[in-house]
C-alpha cells in the first residue's frame, strides 16, 4: 500500500508561465504565493493541461490511476538553482491547497545540481539527487513509490536506476501521452561481492573527489566491472577519482540490502568490558570525552569491544556522527562544535556481512545522540 510519493522536479512550469508576460514577471520577481494561487484557481483538467507542467500533470494521473492509495506524504526533490527554489515552493503550495493534496509535502535541495556548473552537476550533485532519494525510500520504504517524469534528461534516468536497484515502482510520463506509465523494477539482485571488494575505495572517497594517484593502484587493482563505479576526471591538467553516480546508486542499493537484513543478521554481543582507550598527550580529546559521556555512550553499544582516540581537530567544526569501515575495524568521526574527535574501534563482527550490519547500527545510533 503506498503513501508517499518522490517528485523529480524540472522546469517545464517555468517554460509555460514565460509565454505570459504577466505571469513571467511575477516568476522573476520571486511572487510564488501568487502564482501557486493562479494555478489553483486555472479552470483547466491539471492532469491534461499543459500550463501546469510535466510535475503536476503527472502526480494528478499517478493519483487518477490509482498508483498512490492514500496522499500521506510527497517530497520534491528540486535542482540547486533561483528557478528551482521558486518552483519548488510553488508546487509545495499547489499540493498544499488544491483538491490533489498532501498532508505533508516537503521540498529539498539537491545540493549542487546545476547545470551552468557542469563540473558541479556531474560530481557532486547527481550524487546529492541520488543519497536524498534513497534516504526517503529507507524512511518510507514498503510504501513508496518515484515519479520520474520532471527534471534533466540525467536526472530522470538515475531516479529509475536507483529505482530498479531498491526495487522501488516508478512512473513516467512522456510528452505525448495522456497519462503516466509503470516501470516496475526488474526482479534481479545485485552481486554484493563487488562492493567488498571496492568497500575501502568507496569509504575513501565517500563525499569527496581526490587525487587520482594516490588510489591509482587501488583503482587498477579492480576488475573492469567494479571500476564503472568511479569517475576519472581531469582538471587544471590533474587526474582525480571520485565515486560514479552509477556508483552512488550501486551503494545505495546494498546499504539497503543490509538495512532491511539487520533483523536476519545477528552479530554477537560483547561478552566483557569495553576497553576504552585514550592519551595523556591528547588533552582536548579528553575533555570532549568527558563532555560527551562517550565513555557510557559506546558502553551502551555491545557490539564494540575496544576503542580508541586516533586523533583530534581542534580546528574542522561540524555537528554530524560519521561511521566509516577500514579494513576489519571501525572508524568514527565524532563532529563537535568544539572540533572533531576520530576514533578506532575494534568490534563483535565475524565477517563482513555482519561489520555492515554493526556499522549501520552504529550509525543510527550516533544521529541520535548528537
């Protein structure tokens, strides 16, 4: 039974409300509470009508169709630019206020996603699209379905890639049809074997592009069906290495997996006192420790045996938990306002099937606590 819905957002609205020069000036002045209130009151059928573009005319045929059995939730997921921002916000209110309405709409940012910035668009912000689209399916997953249809050409292909990975329905509308249609993910399970495999090429480069030599031999060492998983790039006459959007999606997919595997795979519990490890040199270390209780904190988790501080930053801020995997253990970057903590630990798992588990554990209950 589905109840949310994910929106991929272009700017077909913004081409129908340039062809009027009274609408066109309200876009550019930034007056969105009047055009929504134009597009509520359009006399017109939303699902056949084109002056209301590519994304309400396919949510209104979704919903028509009967493809979304109760409107709970929708997420627009919008491009980093001006136009993008004001769409969104005019969709929000649409889905809002009109007869097709949501009980929650939201709208993000995919942080980025710009074609006039080409570099931008193709390194970080198809990736941004894709983690935002696999967060919500995870949240909503069982009962969520992607509307593909708005949006650049790119856009729309990874949304049903990513779809197909989590076997999540999606639906398309081309131009010329009345209605969408339903491309439902195919009934294949990706090789996890591929992701062991590039697991330390992956936490590497994870958020972030680097130099390419200095994963050159870790790169060349993968066979040529993992390496479509990253991308090549040169700039200012430099080679650099960064995850493929092809390859977000292949880690969103097995993360997934192993999301929805934590009730079979059952990693074992500590079985003695956690060994708490940290230096007499490293004096703020020691104070953030204090502060944060991190001491009972990994206490509480059973599945750490042992943990240490490898170093501390007074200088990076953030406010965000990070769990990554090296080699056989577990690296955590504890992002304060008072600089960041990282730290080693050593943990219950017997094989990598069960360290993936443990980090996803790990990783929840971190956001929690910071």
């Amino acid at each position: 039974m589905s109840n949310t819905l994910i929106s991929t957002v272009g700017a077909s609205l913004l081409g129908n409300l340039r062809v009027d020069d009274k609408l066109r000036e309200l876009f550019e002045k930034g007056k969105v509470d009047e055009l929504s209130d134009y597009l509520l009151n359009l006399n017109e059928d939303p699902e056949s009508y084109r002056g209301f573009g590519a994304e309400i005319n396919s949510i209104v045929s979704i919903i028509k169709k009967g493809y979304i059995n109760e409107r709970k939730y929708l997420y627009f997921l919008i491009s980093d630019t001006l136009d993008g921002k004001k769409i969104g916000r005019i969709l929000k209110k649409y889905f809002e206020k009109s007869e097709y309405k949501f009980e929650h709409v939201e709208v993000k940012v995919n942080e980025r996603l710009d074609d006039s910035k080409p570099y931008d668009f193709k390194i970080y912000g198809l990736k941004n699209l894709i983690k935002n689209m696999a967060g919500i399916i995870r949240q909503h997953y069982g009962s969520i379905i992607i509307n593909a249809t708005g949006g650049y050409k790119a856009q729309i292909a990874f949304a049903l890639a990513l779809g197909q990975g989590l076997k999540v329905p999606v639906y398309y509308r081309f131009e010329r049809f009345p209605e969408v249609i339903e491309l439902e993910p195919l009934p294949l399970n990706l090789d996890s074997s591929l992701y062991f495999l590039c697991r330390e090429l992956f936490e590497d480069l994870q958020d972030d592009i680097k130099p390419y030599i200095d994963f050159e031999s870790m790169y060349k060492s993968l066979s040529r069906e993992a390496r479509i998983f990253f991308d090549i790039t040169k700039i200012d006459n430099e080679k650099y290495i960064s995850i493929s959007p092809m390859g977000q999606i292949y880690i969103e997919s097995i993360k997934n997996e192993f999301y929805h595997l934590q009730d079979k795979i059952k990693p074992k519990k500590r079985d003695k006192d956690l060994l708490f490890l940290s230096s007499n040199s490293e004096g703020h270390s020691k104070e953030l420790i204090n502060k944060y209780n991190l001491r009972k904190i990994f206490e509480d988790f059973e599945y750490i045996e042992k943990i240490w501080v490898s170093r501390y930053s007074l200088h990076e801020k953030s406010t965000k938990a990070k769990v990554k995997i090296r080699g056989n253990n577990i690296i955590i970057i504890l992002q304060t306002r008072q600089g960041i903590l990282h730290l080693e630990a050593e943990t219950t798992a017997r094989n990598n099937e069960e360290l993936e588990v443990i980090k996803l554990k790990l990783e929840e209950y971190l956001n929690k606590k910071f």
